[in-house]
C-alpha cells in the first residue's frame, strides 16, 4: 500500500476492524509518518447458472442447500457435512472464473462428493438430478 501523501511504499497496519462488511485499515507512513483509513472489500462475482432449457438464473447456494437436504433426509451425514460440500462446489464454480456455469457442471461437483460421503444421498440426488424414470435407470446407476 502507497502512502497517499508522499508515495512511500513503507507502510503499516496500526489498527484493523471490519465495519458494515468491509475491513477498515487504519495506517501510517515510515517515511512521512502521515496516517490514513482504507477500507478493503472482497469483490463478489455473480454467477449465473443456463439451466437445461437454456434459461438463465442467479447462482442460488440455498436452492442447492435444500437439494442436498432432501438427499440425506435420514441419512448420517451432518449439517457441517453439507456446508463443506456447499463451499466446496461454490469455490469450484467460481475458481472457472466464468460468469455463467451450466446447471449440469454444477449438479455433477454436487454429485461427485455426494458418492464420497453417502452412496445413498449419490443416489437419492442422482435420481432427480439425473430424471430417473423406472428401476433400471436406479440399476444402471448403481452398476456404474
């Protein structure tokens, strides 16, 4: 950080707190001893998700939150559990750096660490996500 009075690159953090959301920086100079306030935010990248008929929506954590949910309806598998896989997924299809993702890409990382935590929760959301219609749709997926 530049000091905005003389242009040194010598500065220092005095005193940090976060303030309706961002992070306030108080800082001071080694050159010309001046201090000065900055406040930091993390820039948030909308996400879009083209669902299957092409429509386009808002990326919804919650909307995949409450999917999950119904796959491991009594199933061992814990709240902080399905937190990791939310922050998982989300962290995924931001890291693209893409503005918009397909409803697929997103349903196949969900999916993908639903089989390495519960093989029923896999296919409890394997058969809505993946529009089961009979029992050799289950079959075939449970053979893969």
């Amino acid at each position: 950080m530049k000091c905005p009075f003389c242009g040194a690159a010598d500065t220092s953090v005095l005193e940090s707190r976060t303030v309706d959301g961002k992070v306030r920086r108080r800082r001071e100079c080694g050159k010309c001893e001046k201090r000065f306030t900055t406040f930091e935010e993390v820039k948030k990248t909308f996400l879009w998700v083209i669902k299957k008929d092409g429509r386009r929506e808002p990326f919804d954590k919650e909307k995949i939150r409450r999917g999950i949910l119904r796959a491991i309806l009594k199933r061992p598998v814990s709240m902080d559990q399905v937190e990791a896989v939310l922050e998982d997924v989300e962290r995924e299809m931001l890291k693209a750096e893409e503005a918009e993702v397909q409803s697929r890409t997103i349903g196949n990382a969900i999916l993908k660490r639903l089989k390495k935590l519960d093989k029923v929760a896999w296919l409890r959301f394997a058969s809505v996500y993946l529009e089961f219609e009979d029992l050799s749709d289950f079959e075939k997926a449970i053979e893969k």
